[in-house]
C-alpha cells in the first residue's frame, strides 16, 4: 500500500492568543499557544505583556519601512520554532484623503516557511498624521489607527473593516 502524503505539512496556531497593542510601540498576548509550523510542534508560545515588536521583517531581515502619510499597511505577527515571535510586513497602500479608507487593500506579505502566524495588524496614518515605522514608533501617534485580528492559519486577505 501507497502513502501518496496529500495532508503534508499544515502550519497553524490551536488558541486565540489575544494579541493587542502594548503600550508605546510593544504587543501584548494573554494566552499561550501550542502551535504546528510545516506539521512539526514547535516550543509552546507564552504570554507577552509589553514587549517588544521585533525591527526587521522575519522574511528579508531588512528594518521594517515607514508608512507615509496618508497610507496603511498590513502586519503579520507570527511565531518560530524555538517560540519567538517574528513579524512580516505586506504591502504599503494609499488612503482616500477623504475617507481614510484604502483605495485598494494591502496585501499579505508572502510568510516564510518557518513562521506560525498568530495575527496581523491593519495600520492607517491618516493625514494628521506623521511617517510611522512598525517596531519603533508608538501605537497612539497623532494619525494612526491600528486593527488588530487574531488568526489561526492565514485567511485568504487581510480583512479591512
């Protein structure tokens, strides 16, 4: 008998961590998670309370780039083997002046195989607004708006609204 492997490898998080901006510029989860990375365990995730967001983008190790005035961003949070979270950051689009909606959605940024995705953040600098820079600028900046979604595996987009 064949083994044809056709449920190779998932990649998932089993528990809604809470994942929620800190205070300045960290993150803050509330619940530990156990989680698959390419169908292998990795260490269980603990709690963070106030910790710092990571400053180079876990897929090409370069510093994270500003969000201008008047654009928005999508951030995956994520977590590796050993259990430290890592970050990746999608594509910078611009807003609607009038309505500091998107024109068009960020997308996702592509996810390395050695991440387990536990959430993203949707992040707007409206136009009162100075550039901001993921890991090193504050959450509460005059301007900006974060949404922060909880995730399992990765949806198919991130959700805008």
């Amino acid at each position: 008998m064949m083994n044809n492997n056709n449920n190779n490898g998932g990649t998932m998080s089993f528990v809604k961590t809470g994942l929620t901006a800190g205070t300045t510029s960290t993150y803050t989860t509330t619940v530990a998670t156990d989680f698959i990375i390419n169908g292998k365990f990795g260490t269980q995730f603990a709690t963070k309370t106030n910790q710092a967001t990571p400053t180079t983008d876990h897929r090409t190790g370069a510093a994270f780039p500003a969000v201008q005035i008047n654009q928005g961003t999508v951030i995956v949070f994520g977590v590796v083997a050993a259990g430290t979270v890592v970050a990746c950051q999608g594509s910078i689009e611009d807003l609607d002046p009038s309505s500091d909606e998107f024109i068009i959605a960020p997308s996702f940024p592509s996810i390395p195989v050695t991440m387990a995705p536990i959430g993203y953040v949707i992040v707007t600098n409206d136009s009162s607004g100075d550039p901001w820079t993921f890991g090193s600028d504050n959450w509460t900046a005059t301007g900006i708006t974060d949404t922060f979604v909880n995730i399992g595996m990765m949806p198919d987009r991130p959700q805008e609204s």
